[in-house]
C-alpha cells in the first residue's frame, strides 16, 4: 500500500537563522555581563524600577543599550522582510538585496531621527526632559525587540506567515509600542506640562511627522 507524502515547500531561511542566533548571542551577552540590569530590564512590562536605577544618569549610548538596539534592528527589519515576502512576494524574489536594504533604512531613520530629536532638544534647552523621554523610548523599543525576536521565530520555523497573521502581529506591536510612550509621557507628566507648548511642537515635528512621511514614501 503507498501512502502519499504532501510535500511542503520552504524558502531557505539559513540566513535568517544566523541573523536570529545573533540576536540570541546578544541577548545572552547582555544578561551575561550585566545580570543585575538585564533582569531589571526584562521586568519593564510589570515595573519601572528599571528607569528608576538606570534612566536618570545613564548614557543613551552605554553598551547594554547598544547590544540590545543592534538586535532590535536585526530583529525588526527581518519581520519587515517577511511583510514584504507575503504582501509582495516578487520583490522579495528579484531583490537579493533586499534584507540589506531594509536594514538600513530602519537603522539610518531611527539614528537620523534621534540626532534630530538631540538637536531640537538642545535648541530649546529640553535636554533633560528630552533624554529621560529618549531613554525610555530606547528601552521600551529594546524590548519590543525581544517580542519581535520571538515572532520572527514563529513564523519561520513554526507557522507560516499569513497577511491576516503578519497584520495582527504587527498591530500588536504598534498598540504595545503606543501604550510604552503614553506611559512615558504619563511618567513624565510634570516636565511636559511645564514645557508643554516646545513639546507639542516636538511631538508634531519629530514624532509624527516622520513615520507620516516614511509611510507615504512606502505607498
């Protein structure tokens, strides 16, 4: 008697695979030489004690926080990749560049737009209030990463990416990464209110602006 065999047919991912043991061997690195800190850190969901011992006096550039924004980076750009192979698949097939490509956007527009960010902060003397709200952001979108990292595990080696799948994800992330700022604008309620008009003019400028202009560009 034969029995049929359905055969699944799957793109090579070796490597995404390399690309994701990186992020797990950064990860690894940041718990390994900053124990205490990466534990504070991954309590961010539940507690801000993280922001309490590290946010007033740490420098946004401090390796933990480097090590993290490199996985952060690799991470998001890949489930960006895996957007475009499922909503535009012959791109995906007649660019081989293209993994590259959007690595280096999201990590050119995320440091362009912080050196931005630093220069307006400096213009309108808000650098206190401007780097207390650059680090929580930097740490919530570290951590973010870390649910990216996840995700992009899931769907290459356990289930396939559908557009319902890759949306829902995706609007996850987005409410996840909307809630970490309206709580650090919350947290920071006092410094906004006294700097309210210079903030709001922030807020337009450099924070919706840009993503209004990167999504236009897309389009």
């Amino acid at each position: 008697m034969e029995a049929d065999f359905s055969y699944r047919l799957i793109d090579s991912t070796d490597w995404a695979t390399y690309l994701l043991l990186g992020c797990f061997v950064l990860y690894a690195l940041a718990k390994y030489y900053y124990p205490r800190r990466f534990n504070e850190f991954s309590l961010l969901p539940l507690t801000n004690q993280y922001f309490f011992v590290h946010g007033k006096n740490d420098e946004l550039n401090h390796p933990f926080n480097m090590i993290l924004f490199v996985a952060q980076i690799i991470c998001v750009s890949i489930f960006i990749f895996l957007l475009f192979k499922v909503f535009n698949p012959e791109l995906v097939k007649s660019n081989d560049w293209l993994f590259i490509q959007i690595g280096t956007a999201y990590s050119m527009f995320i440091l362009i737009k912080f050196t931005f960010e630093k220069i307006v902060a400096n213009i309108f003397s808000m650098d206190e209030l401007i780097n207390n709200y650059l680090y929580q952001k930097l740490s919530y979108r570290n951590f973010l990463g870390i649910f990216f990292f996840v995700g992009n595990l899931i769907f290459l080696y356990i289930y396939s990416p559908t557009p319902i799948a890759m949306i829902v994800f995706g609007v996850i992330a987005l409410l996840l990464n909307a809630i970490a700022l309206l709580y650090s604008y919350k947290k920071n309620g006092k410094l906004i209110f006294r700097n309210f008009f210079y903030f709001i003019l922030y807020l337009c400028t450099l924070e919706i602006s840009p993503y209004i202009i990167l999504y236009k560009s897309i389009v």
